[in-house]
C-alpha cells in the first residue's frame, strides 16, 4: 500500500491527476470540493471519498470505515 498526495492548484489539475492514480486506488478528497459545480459532481461520480476537514471526529470516521473496507475488498 501508499498514498500519493497531489497539491492541485486549479480545477482542471484534477483531470490531469485522474491519468496518474493508478487502478484500484482510492481518493480522498476535502469535502470542499463536493461544492464546485461540474467538478464537484464528477468528482462524486467517479467515487470520490470526501472528507470534511472541519469536523475532526467525522473525518476519522470516514478514514476508519474507508480502510476497513480496502482492507476486507484487498484495495490499495
């Protein structure tokens, strides 16, 4: 397993990050994203796990539940 960590600086870097995931990866997205119109949406589309940043223990939540399920699923 590891985790790649992209620092996008425009909507449209995010195109261009969806080429290098490899298969069978998951992403994590800050929930802010949810709330950008087209982007949001295809972000949400495509699997996209949000995470609200501003509610720690929600976060951890969503964290928790996501690696139980890769590790029972064998998902990186």
């Amino acid at each position: 397993p590891f985790v790649i960590v992209c620092n996008h600086q425009a909507s449209l870097d995010l195109m261009g990050m969806v080429e290098v995931i490899p298969e069978r990866c998951v992403p994590i997205a800050k929930r802010e994203l949810l709330y950008l119109g087209t982007v949001g949406w295809a972000c949400w589309l495509s699997g996209i796990i949000f995470i609200d940043r501003h509610r720690r223990d929600a976060a951890i939540e969503v964290i928790t539940r996501t690696a139980s399920a890769l590790r029972h699923q064998n998902v990186r």
